[in-house]
C-alpha cells in the first residue's frame, strides 16, 4: 500500500474514542499539509513543524492511554515498514 497521509488521518478521526480536540488538531494538520512539498510529508505528519503538532505529539498528548489509537499506530507503522 503506498504512503497516503490522508488516509492514516481519516483513521484516527474516525476512532469514536478519540477527544474532539484530538480530532480538531488532527484536521489542523491535515490541512497544513496540503501545503507540504511531497519529499517532506512524511516527516511533517509524524513529527510536525513549527507551531503545528505531529501526529505522534497529538497521540501523546491525547491518546497515550487510547487502546484503539495506540493499536492502530502500531499497524501503521508496520505497514510502513513493509513499503
């Protein structure tokens, strides 16, 4: 499966577990980087830039305890691997 930010987004929004303000961030990133040269997606999803939190920021400020999130992170990440 090739890299698609969008989709590990919509993945983690649509965890009915997850806070709205995790969510609203969630969304802040994913509009940001529409704006993102392509070669650097991958390190601004995950680690962010600037002001604008990472995936793995917002996860532990608010998923770190979320079952499902740290489930899914973890199929992610294997899934990345394996590209």
């Amino acid at each position: 499966m090739p890299f698609n930010p969008q989709e590990i987004l919509d993945a983690f929004q649509n965890l009915e577990s997850l806070s709205p303000e995790a969510k609203d961030k969630l969304t802040s990133l994913n509009n940001n980087l529409k704006y993102v040269a392509p070669e650097l997606i991958k390190e601004r999803l995950f680690y962010g830039y600037k002001s604008q939190p990472g995936l793995c920021y917002i996860l532990q400020e608010h998923a770190a305890e979320n079952k499902e999130a740290i489930e899914l992170y973890a199929e992610i990440m294997n899934n990345l691997d394996k590209d």
